[in-house]
C-alpha cells in the first residue's frame, strides 16, 4: 500500500514539535492547516477505496465458508440417505472449498489490517485538524504579544546603546562650563587690575595736604618773592 507508506510520517507527526521548530509558528500553522486538509482529502479517498476492499474480501470469505457448510451439510444427508458415492463428492467440494478458504482468509487479514491502519491515519488527520483550528486564533494572538514584546526590547536596546552619547555630551557640557568660569574669571581679574591704576591715580589728588608742611611752603614762596 503506497498510501500507508507516504503518509506513515503523518501517523507519528507531533503538532508540537513542529511548532516548537517553527521560526514563524504562525505561518507555520496555516501551512500545516493546509498541508493536512489536502493530506486528509487523499487519505479519505484511499481510506474508502481500501475499506471498500476488506468489505469485498470479508464477503468472499463469507461465501466461502457457507459454501463448506453447505458441502458438510449435503454429504451427512447423502449418507443418511445411503448415497455413499454423493456423500464423497459433496466432501471432495468441501476440500477444494476448504483450500480456497485459507487463501480467502489470508487476503482478508491483510486488507482488514491495511483498513486499520487508513482508518487511524484518516482519525489522527480529523483530530490534528480539529486541534489546530482550536488553537490557531490562540497561537496567533500568542506572536502578535511576542513581536510586539520583541520590538519593544528592540527599542529598549537602542535607548540602551544611547547612554555612551550622553556620557560625551556630558563631559562636553562641563568644559564648557569650565571654560566660562575660565573666561569669567579671567576678565574680573583685568578689571581688578583697571580699577587698581585708577584708585592709585586719584588717591594721589584726593589725599589731604599736610598743614604744617603747607605753612612752610608758603611762607618760602613769600621770602623768595614767589608769592
């Protein structure tokens, strides 16, 4: 059976693992949604055709073991009846009958099996499908919270990175600051030195001449004539 051969992989499938696996288990989904519905169409049909064929093989092998019943039941009534002769051909039929049966029962077992086994794979596909629709809208919800956390860490890590600028613009600020003090600093000191040559000049005319010394110069001037 090529069907049970090609499709034994679905039979060990776990749903799980594949999304567990998936890079994007949203589209991962979708696509196993649509992989299994197409798988399930085939199995159904094969799964049909193969039940269909058990059926036919179960009622040869019904027929056949009538017809035995049948051959034992007409070779005991010959020999009731005291045909002995129609009695050993009735049980030749049996025999012939009987070999047949075997081989009808042999073809029965394997296609009874391969039914089973379309059977399972046709539930387990039913089943897959049902639990994924379940849980489609659950899962997808689930990425969008997660790619949305993703972007969120994303920009927390670029604010993160933003700290060694701040740190630069920082250090920059304060030597501005340094260099203002600086200049500030500098320019009270050349108006302090300004402000020291004006004070020394007009102290020399503001100070209070000394009376006795004056006296004296007068009266110099008068000897001299100056006056």
């Amino acid at each position: 059976m090529g069907i049970i051969s090609r499709f034994k992989d679905i039979m060990a499938a776990n749903i799980n693992a594949l999304l567990d696996k998936a890079e994007d288990p949203e589209k991962m989904i979708d696509q196993t949604m649509r992989n299994l519905t197409k798988d399930l169409a085939s199995v159904k049909e094969e799964t049909a055709a193969v039940m269909a064929d058990e059926q036919r093989c179960r009622r040869e092998l019904d027929e056949c073991n009538s017809e035995i019943a049948k051959m034992q039941s007409y070779a005991e009534k010959a020999l009731l009846a005291g045909n002995e002769g129609d009695a050993t051909k009735f049980l030749q039929q049996k025999a012939q009958l009987t070999a047949k049966q075997a081989s009808l029962q042999q073809t029965y077992d394997v296609a009874s099996a391969n039914a089973m086994k379309m059977r399972q794979m046709h539930d387990k596909l039913v089943n897959d499908i049902n639990e994924l629709n379940t849980r489609r809208d659950a899962i997808k919800s689930k990425m969008k919270v997660a790619k949305t956390q993703q972007r969120l860490n994303k920009l927390n890590s670029s604010i993160g990175d933003t700290s060694g600028s701040i740190s630069a613009f920082e250090r920059m600020e304060a030597k501005a600051d340094s260099m203002l003090d600086k200049a500030n600093a500098m320019s009270e000191l050349n108006l302090s030195v300004e402000e020291s040559g004006v004070d020394a000049l007009a102290a020399k005319y503001d100070a209070a001449p000394d009376t006795a010394i004056q006296s004296e110069l007068e009266a110099l001037k008068a000897q001299m004539g100056l006056k």
